[in-house]
C-alpha cells in the first residue's frame, strides 16, 4: 500500500501495542500488526519491497511514497546500492557531518530530508549538524537509532523535525520511543492545525521558511 504523508499519523494509530515494544528487526517482529515505512531513496524503496517479499510471515506493508521523489534528481542511488550484499536500513546517518563537531541532530523521516541537504548547502556546508533519516517507523527502530546517536558524543540538541503540524505526522508517536531510549528530544515543525494545511500559499510558504530557520539557527 502506499500512501501520502498526510496519513501519517493515522496510519501509525493503527499499528498494534507490540509496535511500542519491538524493535525492528528481531524475532518479535512476527507480532507486529504492519510495518510502516518511510524511504527516501531507490534503493531503500527496491529493498523494503524485496525485504517483504522475502520474509517468511506476511503482515501488511504501508510505503509512504511522495511524488515529488520520482522528479527529484537528488533521490537516486548507484547500481552497486542494490547489489548482491546489500540490505534495507531502518535508519541512514549523516555522510557528510562531522561526529565530533555535531552539536545538533535533526531527527527526520521523509522528503523533507532532501529540503534539509539544500539549505545545510546555503548554509556553507555546516558541519556542526547532523541529518539523520528514520526510514522505517512502525516498527520503532530503537536499536539502530540509539547506535546512530551514540556517533554524536558531543550532540547537544536532538530535534524531531517535519513539514507536517505538530498534532499531525509522526511526531507524537515517535516521542514515545526516544523517551524509552532516553533520548531528550524537541520538535521543530508547523504548529498544530485543525487541518492538514493551511490553505494560504504565503502562510503555507511563511510557515516551510520558519521551519528551515529554527533548524539551522547557531546554538
């Protein structure tokens, strides 16, 4: 199945309370009522297909899987990320920020990654930031994201950030899993809203402009 990013949060009230409890990739995972994912490269959207193909129990697969991606020239990925050995990743860390100089971490899952990637340009290629990407949301990768973390010894700021309202996308449920790591955790998004966008191209644009500047402000 796939689906838009506005449903987001609703698909994710659908998964059962073992999405709360197991983390991907274990024996467990056979309890888990779906698996939602949300990837932002050919590769990744190659692998979770053959991944769910291959495994031997058969539970539902929601793919958010934006349009936008299909037109992106920066959304592709080499022959050889699909070659023999290679494998789906819940969680892709940052490949261009620097550990020990990253003293924020931007928690995202989707396109709008690739937003980021364009501003951290604008911004000299800033180093102090890392964008980690959470390809996979139900269920929780715990393990592969507290390992990611842990890169960032000197990180001062974890920040969930999304295009979606705050009472919208994953936020919500995602929070449940970082406190259980034990991860402090902010958001960086649009506020609440009663519907799932504002109706107002400036207001909408004002809001995406808000969002880029609280990302990259200095600490």
């Amino acid at each position: 199945m796939t689906t838009q990013l506005n449903s987001t949060k609703r698909f994710l009230q659908f998964v059962n309370s073992r999405a709360y409890e197991t983390a991907a990739d274990t024996p467990e995972l056979e309890s888990i009522n779906l698996s939602i994912v949300n990837v932002t490269t050919p590769a990744q959207y190659f692998h979770v297909l053959r991944r769910q193909q291959l495994r031997d129990f058969r539970k539902p697969l929601v793919l958010f899987a934006p349009k936008t991606l299909l037109r992106l020239a920066q959304a592709t990925s080499s022959l050889d990320d699909m070659a023999p050995g290679t494998t789906f990743h819940s969680v892709l860390g940052d490949s261009v920020a620097q550990p020990s100089a990253v003293r924020r971490v931007l928690l995202v899952s989707g396109k709008l990654y690739y937003d980021l990637v364009a501003q951290r340009a604008q911004q000299q290629h800033r180093h102090d930031t890392a964008i980690v990407r959470v390809e996979e949301l139900a269920p929780f990768p715990a393990d592969a994201l507290k390992a990611e973390l842990a890169k960032y010894a000197n990180a001062m700021d974890v920040v969930w950030i999304q295009e979606e309202p705050a009472n919208q996308g994953a936020w919500a449920y995602a929070k449940v899993h970082l406190d259980k790591l034990g991860v402090p955790t902010r958001y960086i998004g649009r506020p609440s809203l009663p519907a799932t966008a504002q109706g107002m191209g400036k207001a909408n644009a004002k809001e995406a402009q808000e969002v880029m500047r609280q990302a990259w402000e200095l600490l």
